[in-house]
C-alpha cells in the first residue's frame, strides 16, 4: 500500500506556488484577488468536489453529534439485544440483517448490538485518526522540509535520507509492528485512548516524508527569488524570511497535500482495526466491524456491506473534495 | 554504469542493515521502556520463574542489544545454536533465527510462504498493468468523453474502496452466491487448476484497486506529455497518431509508472497482508501478521528483512530500466 499521492499533484505545486505569488503582488495593485478567493470561485463551480465537501461536513457534524443522535432514536452502541439474534444460527431475525423502525441498520450477529450507533460512534474514530494523523504529518513535514530546502548543505543531506529511507520502509508492516508492542496504558490514558493516540503518531510519522519532499522542492526554489533577496537585503532574519516570507507561499501544495492525505490515513486506521491492531472492542470502529463481519460474509452480508460503505462513502467524499481542491489551486489544471 | 550499480547495491546493504536496527529496536527497546519482560511474554503470563530464565539464557535475551544483533547476522552465515543447560537447539546455516513460539526455523518458513506471496503480487500486477495503462491511455486520448468521465468515476470509487470490503463482496456475490468460483485457496502444487481459479478473486479484487490508481496516474502523465514540444514535432514530420502515442508518448508516459510499479510490488512482494488476511492465503503477510500478534520477534525480523530487500531489489530494478526506457536518464 502505497499512498495514492501522486505525481499530478507534485506537479501541480509549483504552479499553484507560482499563483500565490503572483496573488499576493498583484494582490493590491490589480483588483484584489486573493489565492484563497480564486481558489474559491474555481470551486464552487466544481459540482463534484462541491459534494463531496458538503458529506465531507455532514460526516464531521455527524460524528460530534453521535451521543446526541443515538440517544434521539433511543440506542446504545454497547447495549446487547439478544432477543433479536436466532439463537440457532446466531444471525439477526427477520431479513436484511434484523432491520427495523427501532434498529435502522439492523444489529450484530450474536450479541445484537445496534449497527447504526455503532457506525455513528465508528465515525468518530476514523475521523479523529485521519485528521489528527494528517495534522502530525504536515507539520512534521513542513518543518521538516522547509528547513532542509532553505538551509541545504548536510541539513538537507540528513534530512533528505530520512525522508528517503521512510518512503523505502515497508510501512504497513512497521505501523502495525509499533502499534501491536505499545503498552496498554501511557501517560495517563488507558485503553482506546493509547492505541488511538499511538494510531495517530505513527501513521503521521510516516505520512510525512510526502508533504516534507514537496515543500523542500518548493523552499528551493522559492529561497531564490528576488522578493527573498529583498528581503534580506532589507536585513530580515533567517526564521523572519522562513515563516513570514516563504511559508505563505507553499501555503497551496500543502492544503493539497493535507485534503489528499486524509483518506489515506482513514483507510489506514481501518485497515489497522481490520487487522486486530488498531482500536479493540468494545469500542466500535468500521474496520474491527469489517474483521468480524468476515465470518458472517454468506449468512449475514448486510453486516459487511454496512461498514464497507461507510467507508468508501467517506473516503470518497474526502477524495472527490481533494481533487477539487488540487483542480482549484492549480491554474494549468483548467478541465 | 557499474560504478552506480555497486554504489546502489551498496546503499541498499546498507539501509537493510537500518531496517534490522530498527526492528530490533521495536521489539526490544519499546517492550523494556514500557516495562514489559520479553523472556516472560514467551512462555506466558502464568509462567514460573524458572521457566523463564531458561529461555531468557536460550534465546540469549539478557544479552545488551548489540550482542543480540551480532549474533543475528552471524547465525544467517554460519548457523546458531540456541542452549540452555542441557535443552539445545540447533538452527542450520542461513539461520535466520528460530521461532521458539511455533517450534521451527525461521527460514523454511519463509521459503515456503514466498511462493505464494510472489504468485499472488505477479499475477495481480500483469492484470492491473494491462487495465490500468489502458484505461488510462484511452481517457487521456478522449479527453472530456463519455468513456474518460465514466473510467474516472470508476478509478476514483477503486481507489476509495478497502481491499477487505471488495474482498469480501466479490467472495460473497462470486463464491458463495453464484458460485461461480469455489473462494478456497489451493497450493500449486496439490493442482494447478485448483489454485489458478482460487486465485482469480484475490488477483482480480488486488488488481482493481491498483488499476484504479494507474489509471489516474497514466491519464494525468498522458495529458501533461502530450502538451510537450516534441509531440508537435513529432506529428508535424508527419507521423502517423498510433506511432506519436505508442512510440513517443507511451515512453515518457511509462517512466513514473514504473517508478510506481517498483514500490508496489516490492511492498506486496514483502506481504499482501490485507489480501492475504482477507482471502485466507497462506503467504508471508498471513505469516507476519500472525507473527506480530504472538510477538513472535524471529518471523517478524524474517519477514521484515525480506520485505526490505523486495522493496529495495524492485526499486533497484526500476532505476536501471529509467535508463532503458528514457534516453535522457543517465546513471551516473
């Protein structure tokens, strides 16, 4: 599994860089287009992208409501109802996977737990995983990368092997190494809270060789440019040229990079509780829901087919948004 | 030429030799800085003291660290013999240790799992290049079409769909509904037709996914090439189309595929663990995975030093074809 970031969007970034430039000179002068205002317009008028933000917004409010929403329609994601399972087959009663007016998307085989609560609560860790884990890689990587660009010599050098042995690493197998020997309890969280904590600081670590290439390419270019040089010939320091003047402009590929990197991880964590690895039950999460649906694939399908869509809903709702947001940022991309 | 070869072949010696530092580092440092004793999760949580510091001396576990890796290299060489008092194990040459959770050599099992692995990676890759490649090529070629919007669609629902969901699908629509195919894996050598029809919705479900992602890629390198001067030149002179896209085009457009097709197979090479755990396929992501689960720290170093290499070997593959495939590339 290597990550879907593709070329396109590497090559999109210099031209959307080039954009925030030119926006931010021309800015005044010209009729006040800022970056984010143009990118805005472009998106608007992207239909698919625009969708896919709206579900991306719904599945986020969705998710912070889930206690409210399972207690409006009267479910607790841990409540067994095993009056609803056939004790012979140990699969709900009634067809479609035990769906009804009280339980909207049936419940589990044996224990007859609510599937709709569960996915509600599943949500909140495949979101808080993707968006956390996408936080640690960005800025690891645009710390990072920034630096080895701007400061070159064996900064760059070091830097530029790490990132390249990180991206040689077989790292399905390393993340599941990492999370499988943590401990159970650390720094005062126990639980769930570990192993969605140690889930979010390994998948970020190794996301960030990604954003830290890219912005490294952009800082080398862009520490050349004249607006650089005037500034320090006005007798700028290093950290005020770093943040003021160059990390304004790689503000585009980053937020590409970032939207991009969000599915991936969201699959990642699932394909983690999928494997055992990742959150443990009771906790519901969309890929422990998958593993276990694996043994009920021909008796009770709707089990399977309830979280999988979950899923591909969600990461593609993340995607169709990401390539809007690319297409938007990026003037050569004109459909 | 050669001179880079030896250079890179040198650099991939070297980052294996990382990678073992830091596998060894993850089941050896992270258990002890938690507080978790090694010896003690071997033989189990009820288990008595002796017992213990038996295997703690056998498996060498009290040794610093350093030890343990010198002995590690030196046993892929000259094999190792693991001895606790009178309780002695011997592990031929190329040990690559021995598990002492599963009772066997490191070693046979992975050349037994590999074959499998390897079948599985290649077979889904013939077929992910083929559809991938193509679909790619004719959306880019119909740019705006009917075709390159409904093949994009399609790649883009490929890409968001987990392996372990469309897995199961096709299992439960191909296997168990139509029955079509029976979904049990047989091994190639118990019958060749068992195990190619066996293999068909793990190569078919694996290949779509990836297909999706080529596609993408090859429509999007496609678009940019052929924007390029040298494709203006090239149907000015005349030319026909089939020759400025399948001879000039297709060269340019081949070179980040193939810098794509070396870290995916290396990495599936090295374990298809979501497709193996889904389809039930005995290969070494199956094996790893147990493996970690039971913290059964020889498999995993096994495995993982395989893995590395298939990543490293594909990658190495790769840059010399760059060479072949696109004049301009020199390797220096």
């Amino acid at each position: 599994m290597t990550a879907p970031l593709h070329e396109p969007t590497a090559e999109a970034a210099p031209g959307a860089a080039e954009e925030a430039a030119v926006a931010a000179t021309d800015a005044k002068a010209v009729q006040g287009r800022s970056l984010g205002r143009i990118a805005w317009e472009r998106l608007k008028r992207d239909k698919l992208a625009l969708s896919g933000g709206i579900v991306v917004l719904l599945l986020i409010v969705v998710a912070l409501l889930a206690p409210v929403i399972t207690d409006l329609v009267g479910q607790d994601p841990d409540a067994y109802h095993q009056g609803l399972i056939d004790p012979l087959f140990s699969t709900p009663k009634g067809s479609l996977g035990g769906l009804s007016g009280d339980h909207l998307l049936g419940v589990e085989p044996v224990n007859g737990r609510d599937i709709f609560a569960r996915i509600l609560y599943g949500a909140q860790i495949s979101l808080l995983v993707g968006f956390l884990s996408a936080v640690v890689a960005v800025v690891l990587g645009t710390v990072l990368g920034i630096l080895a660009g701007f400061f070159g010599g064996w900064v760059d050098s070091v830097i530029s092997r790490v990132m390249d042995g990180l991206l040689a690493f077989p790292q399905l197998l390393f993340i599941i190494a990492l999370v499988s020997v943590m401990p159970n309890q650390m720094l005062g969280l126990t639980g769930t809270g570990v192993r969605v904590f140690v889930m979010i600081l390994v998948i970020g670590f190794f996301g960030w060789p990604y954003i830290g290439r890219v912005v490294r390419g952009q800082t080398l270019s862009l520490r050349e440019r004249e607006y650089v040089e005037a500034a320090r010939s006005l007798g700028a320091g290093q950290f005020y040229i770093l943040f003021k003047e160059l990390l304004p402009n790689l503000v585009a590929p980053i937020i590409v990079y970032t939207t991009m990197m969000i599915p991936t991880n969201i699959l990642t964590e699932a394909a983690l509780s999928f494997l055992g690895v990742g959150v443990k039950p009771p906790t519901s999460s969309w890929g422990q829901m998958l593993s276990s649906a694996i043994d009920y694939y021909d008796s009770d399908p709707m089990y399977m087919v309830i979280p999988g869509v979950a899923i591909f809903i969600t990461v593609l709702a993340f995607n169709l948004f990401g390539d809007g947001v690319r297409d938007a940022l990026d003037p050569k991309g004109s459909r | 030429m050669l001179a880079y070869l030896i250079r890179r072949l040198f650099a991939a010696a070297v980052m294996l030799v990382v990678i073992i530092l830091v596998v060894f580092s993850i089941f050896f440092l992270v258990p002890k800085w938690a507080g978790v004793d090694i010896a003690t999760s071997f033989v189990g949580k009820q288990a008595d003291p002796h017992a213990v510091e038996a295997v703690r001396e056998k498996l060498g576990l009290g040794d610093p660290i350093y030890v343990q890796v010198w002995h590690f290299f030196k046993g892929i060489f000259v094999g190792r013999t693991y001895a606790a008092g009178g309780d002695v194990t011997h592990c031929a040459a190329p040990c690559f240790g021995y598990s002492f959770r599963s009772e066997q050599a490191v070693w046979p099992v992975l050349t037994d799992r590999f074959p499998v692995t390897l079948g599985l990676a290649l077979g889904a890759a013939v077929l992910w290049l083929i559809f991938g490649v193509a679909a790619g090529v004719l959306s880019a070629l119909k740019r705006g079409s009917l075709w390159d919007r409904g093949a994009m669609v399609v790649a883009l629902s490929g890409v968001s769909l987990p392996i372990y969901f469309t897995g199961l699908l096709s299992l439960a629509i191909f296997s168990y509904g139509l029955h079509w195919i029976d979904g049990k894996y047989v091994s190639v050598g118990d019958s060749f037709g068992g195990w190619f029809s066996g293999m068909l919705l793990p190569w078919i479900t694996l290949a779509f996914l990836y297909a999706a992602m080529y596609a993408r890629i090859t429509r999007a390198t496609m678009l940019e090439i052929l924007g390029e001067d040298y494709i203006r030149t090239a149907r000015a002179k005349g030319l026909t189309e089939p020759v400025v896209i399948g001879k000039h085009a297709m060269r340019s457009t081949m070179t980040p595929i193939l810098t794509m097709l070396g870290m995916d197979l290396g990495a599936l090479i090295g374990g298809a663990i979501l497709t193996e755990t889904t389809f039930s396929i005995p290969g070494l992501g199956q094996a790893v995975l147990t493996a970690i689960k039971n913290q059964d720290l020889p498999i995993i170093l096994g495995v993982t030093l395989i893995t590395s290499l298939a990543v490293l070997i594909a990658n190495l593959a790769v840059d010399v074809l760059y060479a072949v495939i696109d004049p301009r590339v020199r390797l220096a």
